[in-house]
C-alpha cells in the first residue's frame, strides 16, 4: 500500500495562486505515475496533472500554461503550483497513483483523501 497526504488547498480569488503538495510513503521513484486528479460537484473526477517516476508529464489542456506538477525526491513529495485560478478551478484535488509497469493516467491505484480549493471573489 503507498498512503498519500494532500495539503494545501484554501479559499482564493480568482487570478490568485496555491500550491498543493502530496506527501507520498515510499519513494517517486518507486510510483510509476502520481499526480493531481480534481473532482467538481456533479462532476466525474478528471486528470489534473501528473508525472511519471521517469519525468515525463501529463497535463489537462484546461491547465496548461498555468499548472505546474513538481517532484521533491528527497522528501517523497509532489507539488502542484497553481497560478492564475478560475472559478471552474473549483474542487476537491486529489493525489493518486500508480505503481503498475505501465503508464496509467487516468486509473490510480491509490488515493489521498482529498483537499478542497474554492477559487471566488
């Protein structure tokens, strides 16, 4: 089992910035993909952004250019930096991952328990 704590999230206003960090129990480098997965209500819950234990990346096209996913090795940590928010940047975020030998995007194996952002003026 890889156990996943999200911190971070907060109440913004539109145009503002938050980081977002999950804290993983083992090493990146042991996950093959961890990211950020985001659910609005009424809404299935999407990929955000997400990295695999090889560096390559994963973005939604509603988040480029504003969302950046980082990796912390040291501190088995991924970080999600969040400029420029909008309203529909409104939702619980959640880090998942995958250990499977395959790139899995959209089907993590493990969950965090979530963090709210509520992005309003």
């Amino acid at each position: 089992q890889v156990q996943l704590v999200e911190s971070g999230g907060g109440l913004v206003q539109p145009g503002g910035s938050l980081r977002l960090s999950c804290a993983a129990s083992t090493s990146i480098f042991a996950i093959r993909v961890i990211g950020w997965y985001r659910q609005a209500p009424g809404k299935e819950r999407e990929l955000v952004a997400a990295v695999t234990n090889d560096g390559t990346t994963n973005y939604a096209d509603s988040v480029k250019g504003r969302f950046t996913i980082s990796r912390d090795i040291a501190k088995n940590t991924v970080h999600l930096q969040m400029n420029s928010l909008k309203l529909e940047d409104t939702a619980v975020y959640y880090c998942g991952a995958s250990q499977s030998v395959d790139v899995r995007w959209y089907r993590p194996d493990y969950w965090g328990q979530g963090t709210q952002v509520t992005v309003s003026s």
